[in-house]
C-alpha cells in the first residue's frame, strides 16, 4: 500500500524547490502531474531534473491558449494538492488563488515564494540559493580563513526549501482528513532559511557578529575534521562533554582542562579566546599518528569517526546500496542514470522511485481526466486550529540535535511534543538551545524498574515516538516498536540512525560531522585544498525535516487505515539527498562545482566580490552583456574569466552594496548584497513577516529565535517556541497519562523520575 496512493497533484512549480515536493509525493505513490510551458521547465537541460521529476507525467499547456487553460483549470477539480511558486505563477495560467479555493474547498494549495510573498529583492525574481544565502546571512557566518563571507558549492537552501514544504504539505493533508476541508499552505525561501539556518539565527541580537576567521575546521576543536600524520583527513564527532573528554583522553592531551584559561570545563573550548589554542594543541597531537590509528582507537571508545573521501564513489559505497540509496533508471533523454533513492522508510507504506523522469509533454493528451473531489456538506464549517498537527501526541527520546530539532519541527505545526530525557538532561542541550524549542520535558531514569511502565502509560496516549538512539538500544530498553506496538497498536515509530541497521556499517553511530566527511561534501567544499566544514550541521538538521516528513506520510496513512507502523531514516540517507544534482550520473553530464578555501563562486558572473561597505553576490552566468552595461564596463574586458574577475571586481569595490545591487538589478541582473546575521534580523520587512522571535535573556540581554517558519491560511500555529528545563513538565506529563498523584511520588522518591523548573534562558557559545 502506498502512504499517498489516491492522491493527485498537480505541478506547476519549476526549478528545484517545488519539483521537489513533488518528486516526495511521487515517490509515495501519488498521481504527480507536472504542467510545462511549451518551453518547458529551465531546469530540464540541468544535471538534478531527473532525480527532482522522477515518477511524475508531463503534460505541455500553452498559457496563452483559452483552450489549455480551461483544461488545467478542469483538471484542478480533481486534484488533492495544487503546487506552485506564487500568485504570478498562477496568473500566467489565468489562475488566482483566492478563486481556486473557494472553488475548490478541499483543495491544499501549496505556494513556495522564492523570497517571500510578493516581494524577491533580486531581479526576475529568479530562485536561487546563491542569493537567498548571500541575503539572509548564511554565507557571512560560515567559517572562513580570512573572515569574508563564503558560499556553499551545493544548492542547500533549494534542497531544504523543497523537504520542508514536502512537511507542509502532507501535514495539511492530515489536517483535511479531520476537517474535510484544504487550505493555503506558504513554505518560502526565506522559510527554509529560517529552518535550515536555525543554529545560526539563536542569538543575541544586540550582540557583535561574531567573527568566523577561524579556519576552515570551524569552532570545535574535537568535533572538526583532522589530519593524521600520514597526510590522510579524518573527522571527529567528538560532541558533548563524555565524548569531548573521552577525545582529548584518546590523543594524550586528558589534562588540557586543567589549564586556567579553560575553567575547569572543555565547554570553554568553543570560547572565541580559546579557539585557536585549543585546535592548535589537537592538531599537533593528531599528527604524530596515521589516520587509521586514530580512527581505531576512537571506534574503540565509541566516538564516532570516519575518512573524508571525494563524493564522486559516493553512490558506490556498499552502505548506500545497502540503505537502498543507489538507483538506476532508463531516462528518456538521458539514457541510463544513476541516482539516490527514497531517503525514508515506511515499512508498512514504502516509498520507492516509480520510474524516470518523463520527456517533455510525453503525456499531453493521454492524461485521463480525474474525478472532481467531493464538496463538504453545505453547512460545513472549516475548522480553525492551533497548527495542522493540533491534537497529536509526540514522544521523542532522541538526544543531540537531529531528533530534538524534528520534535522542534513538529511542535511549529501544532502537534504536543513531549522531550524524553535523562535525569540529568539530554547532555546537549544547552549547544543545542534553538533545536529544543517548544516540547514539554519528562526526565525520567529508563533503565530504572519502575519507570518503565509509566513509560508505557505515556505512550498509550502517544500517536508518535521518535528515538535517536543507537539501533538495539530500544529494544534492550523494553521500548522498540514490537514492544510499543502491544500498548498501542495504532502507534508510529520513528528511528533515526547514522548508517542504519544492515549493510557493513549497520549499526555504527555517526554524527553531522562524520557524513559530511564520508559522503564526500567536505572534499567538494575544499576543492583541490583542505576539507571544508559547513558551518551549518546540514545532515543533522535536514535529517530533522527527513524524520518531520517520515512521520507526516506515517501519520496519513494511519489517518486512512487505523494502522501504524515502524519507519526509519538515517544521516547517510539525508547526505545523499542533499547531494542531488551533484552525484547523480549519467553519459556527458558537466562536472558538479568544487569549492576552495574562502570559496567566493565559480564563473566570473555568479560569485561574489567585495564592494566599499562589504560584499555583493551576482547571479548571472548567462549575461555578460547586462553585467557590462550595469557596470559601464567594455565587453571585451568580460571576454575571459579572470579578465571578468578582475573588471568586475574594480568596478565593484568603489561602489556601496546599495548603488551596486540597485544598477546591477536595474539592468536585469540578479544580484543582492551579503548581509550579517544582524543585519537580516533588522531587516523591516522581515520584522513584519515574523522571521524571528525576540524575547528576553536571564542575564540582561535579548535572545532571538527562528520565528513563524510555514503560514496556513486557516491552521496558523502563533507563539514563541522557548526550550523547557530539565523535567520541567514530568509531574504534568505523568498526570496526562493518568498516573495517580502517591504513585508519581513514589516515581520521584524512587529517582525513576526527576523534576525540574524552567531552562535558564541564557545563549551558549556557538559551537559551529
């Protein structure tokens, strides 16, 4: 059976983002049409488009035609889910949202602005990541050599754009089998931003930005990526207090906390003034042995670790067959490709790759016409709630970062989510401030006699448990999904692990660090130079948005059939989708971009250069005569590449970002400035959209957080999304599963459970 086997959309999104979501309801069953222009979508001729529209069925309408748009308008009667870019989009159709929900009350319209809605501050409104990266802040915080902004060779925010609004969309389907009733979903980029960059926008923001001149290993001397003795790069996952010691144990520097300017804590290591130190003491230490040393002894210990290869036999490691994560298909214009597969696993509704991506119009007139949806009765009313996911019940004992965040995620969209941890608290989440947001906290002991029958009583009432734990853990534990399944049959169960649990690394532990090392993207960051760490934990907070996905497709399906199910997803999976167009292989496709140090773009007209008051990232590559023209430049200086460096570059940087970006888009050349984290969280239109959230810190200062991340017309979730003290809601939680006020003592006597206040509301110092 498959998770959205009778459900029709339609696909009017081009590009990468929008294609996307549609490619996630392929892969799970849905009828994706994918409606072209003549011209078809731009992104046909361009390496990713067979992965992103695989399964689908192309149908070409003429816009222009009254005959064709009555036909797509026809079409939209029946279907579940519309997808497009925006209201401009709509209206070269002859389209309007407004009219089509009214028209079509069961109707989920999902839109996916590029900026925001109405307004992208870049000519022809065009999506990009380069931009949107420039623009909200994310290349002016990754780690740098020289303290300049630095952009990423691969297209993360479109990736994250399209998972996130995948999240979106299927939890409003949720919605609707309870209210009968659709609705406007808006996911933008600037959305995706706020969700992909969360760790870098939980700051003060009256605070200096902090400088990033700290080498391309990032901040943390113990989780970074190092090299051995025999020249050879590794990573350390080396996060938290056990393991951090357990590092320094390892490579023979065990009485470096004893040093004053550490405190007595390790945590101090990440301390702007102890950096550089600090790493310098590890480096020199990890030199006096070869890699493989290294990586034996902290397999040892149980510190995850692993190689840095090239991303180029990424497809081939025999894990990422065994995940499923390899796949061939015949494309019709492309011959044989190879791919990654579904990223998630549903065991009882699995997703799998349908087919290729279609030729263009291959299905134009071959299309049967869907049945109109049912209308709601006439007295029906839409139902208003607290978030599409108002009414379930999450329980989510993952520690760290991915699983908290997914929780972080869940609780955005409405559902009660309740954070399972230690007596002592989830030993990251301080680091880990901005990902702990909005669940109700339970510390309870596990491995305690009496607590795990309370436990159970929890999960009756639960519709979800998430666990971030080592695959085995759970079940020596009493709490795998055999085991919960017996206490509620209806429940759903999501495991995230780094390798998952066959296949040769079946089983291992594994952190952001180590996938971003293994599956090569560190590698294509350094280019022919040293391994570059993204400053953002991409593997870790998209496998969040993969875990949020997984649920909601498992959620649906149990919405439809009263069956639950155990699913699961990995880090492996989630680095290998984020690496899309870049390893996906086929006869005469061009070689994906590799980055350097400070890596600033690739072409003379799409990259960055620097400007009086700071830097301006252009979007051009196909307009050499627009930058010539904007830039009163001769066009034979635009000839080759560094003679356009260098041109363009010189009539830059007199010019303020303001009057660069306002000639360069004036003349039609995508273009905006890099701006800061602090400049972002000032922006005016941003304030008004609710990018972030700006409250109060226990010591004097102020702390902002991502604010409002999707928009549902009639399910908007409002609030602030504050992370809970340390079994600061168990007594509440323990009298929601109907446990008796002697018996929750006992519990607390008894130390199974642990009751806690509010978390001190202070920011940690960045760990990334």
């Amino acid at each position: 059976m498959d998770a959205l086997g009778d459900i029709r959309v339609i696909e009017l999104a081009t590009g990468v983002a929008g294609p996307i979501v549609g490619m996630f309801c392929a892969d799970f069953g849905a009828d994706v049409v994918k409606v072209e222009t003549p011209d078809g979508d731009p992104e046909r001729g361009r390496p990713g488009f067979p992965m992103w529209n695989r399964g689908k069925r192309s149908v070409v309408i003429d816009p222009g035609s009254a005959e064709g748009r009555a036909r797509l308008r026809n079409r939209i009667g029946g279907a579940d889910m519309l997808i497009t870019r925006d209201g401009e989009e709509l209206a070269a159709f002859g389209l309007d949202g407004d009219e089509l929900l009214a028209s079509h009350p069961r109707l989920i319209l999902l839109e996916m602005p590029v900026y925001l809605p109405g307004h992208v501050p870049w000519a022809g409104g065009v999506e990009s990541a380069a931009l949107l990266g420039a623009y909200g802040g994310q290349f002016a915080r990754q780690s740098s050599v020289s303290g300049e902004p630095v952009e990423s060779v691969y297209q993360t925010l479109l990736y994250a754009h399209g998972l996130w609004a995948s999240v979106c969309a299927v939890a409003a389907l949720i919605e609707r089998e309870g209210s009968g009733f659709g609705q406007r979903v808006t996911v933008s980029g600037i959305n995706a931003l706020q969700q992909l960059t969360m760790i870098s926008l939980v700051v003060d923001p009256n605070a200096p930005d902090p400088s990033t001149a700290v080498g391309g290993a990032g901040r943390h001397p113990t989780y970074s990526r190092m090299i051995a003795g025999d020249g050879k790069w590794f990573t350390s996952g080396a996060l938290g207090p056990r393991f951090e010691a357990m590092f320094m144990e390892v490579i023979g520097l065990g009485s470096i906390v004893e040093d004053e300017r550490l405190g007595g804590s390790l945590a101090n290591m990440v301390a702007p003034e102890n950096i550089g130190w600090v790493q310098k003491a590890v480096e020199e230490a990890v030199l006096k042995q070869p890699r493989q040393y290294w990586l034996d002894r902290l397999d040892a210990v149980g510190i995850p670790s692993g190689p840095i290869d090239g991303r180029e036999g990424w497809l081939d490691h025999p894990q990422v067959a065994a995940m499923g994560m390899r796949v061939e298909v015949d494309d019709p214009d492309r011959g044989p490709v190879v791919m990654p597969g579904v990223p998630i696993n549903l065991t009882a509704t699995p997703g799998a790759v349908r087919g290729p991506a279609p030729a263009l119009g291959e299905h134009s007139g071959k299309v049967a016409p869907w049945p109109a949806q049912p209308r709601p009765a006439a007295d029906a009313r839409p139902l208003v709630r607290s978030g599409p996911l108002s009414g379930i019940r999450v329980v989510n004992s993952g520690p760290f970062l991915a699983s908290p965040y997914a929780g972080c995620l869940l609780s955005a969209l409405g559902a009660d989510v309740i954070k399972v941890e230690p007596r002592e608290g989830d030993p990251f989440r301080k680091p880990a401030y901005g990902a702990n947001r909005g669940m109700r906290s339970i510390a309870i002991d596990l491995k305690h006699p009496d607590s795990i029958r309370a436990f159970h009583k929890i999960i009756e009432g639960a519709d979800v448990f998430i666990d971030g734990l080592r695959p085995g853990v759970t079940k020596s534990l009493g709490i795998d999904y055999d085991s919960l399944k017996a206490i509620n049959p209806g429940i759903v169960t999501m495991s995230l692990s780094a390798f998952g649990q066959t296949g040769p690394l079946g089983g291992r532990g594994g952190v952001d660090m180590v996938l971003q090392g293994m599956a090569g993207m560190m590698a294509a960051e350094g280019g022919d130079g040293e391994p570059i760490v993204n400053t953002i934990s991409v593997c870790d907070i998209s496998t969040a948005s993969m875990s949020s996905l997984t649920i909601a497709l498992a959620l649906f399906h149990r919405l439809r059939t009263g069956e639950g199910q155990r699913t699961w997803d990995t880090l492996l999976g989630t680095a290998t989708y984020l690496q899309s167009a870049e390893i996906i292989r086929f006869e005469g496709r061009p070689p994906a971009i590799v980055g350097g140090v400070d890596f600033q773009g690739d072409g003379a007209f799409d990259r960055m250069y620097r400007a009086a008051d700071g830097w301006v990232r252009i979007a051009a590559p196909d307009a050499p005569a627009k930058i010539a023209s904007a830039l009163e430049i001769p066009e034979e200086k635009l000839a080759d590449k560094d003679g356009a460096i260098a041109a363009i570059g010189a009539a830059i940087i007199d010019l303020s970002r303001e009057e660069a970006t306002r000639r360069l888009n004036r003349a039609g050349v995508p273009s905006a400035s890099v701006r800061k984290v602090t400049e972002v969280l000032r922006d005016p239109r941003l304030c008004e959209a609710g990018f972030a959230h700006v409250y109060p810190s226990d010591n004097g200062g102020f702390i902002a957080t991502p604010g409002r991340i999707a928009s549902f017309s009639r399910t908007e979730w409002r609030g602030v999304l504050k992370p809970p003290g340390i079994g600061e809601h168990s007594v509440r939680i323990l009298e929601d599963a109907g446990i008796d006020p002697a018996t929750i003592d006992q519990l607390i006597e008894r130390r199974a459970v642990a009751v806690g206040g509010p978390m001190p509301q202070i920011l940690p110092h960045a760990y990334r």
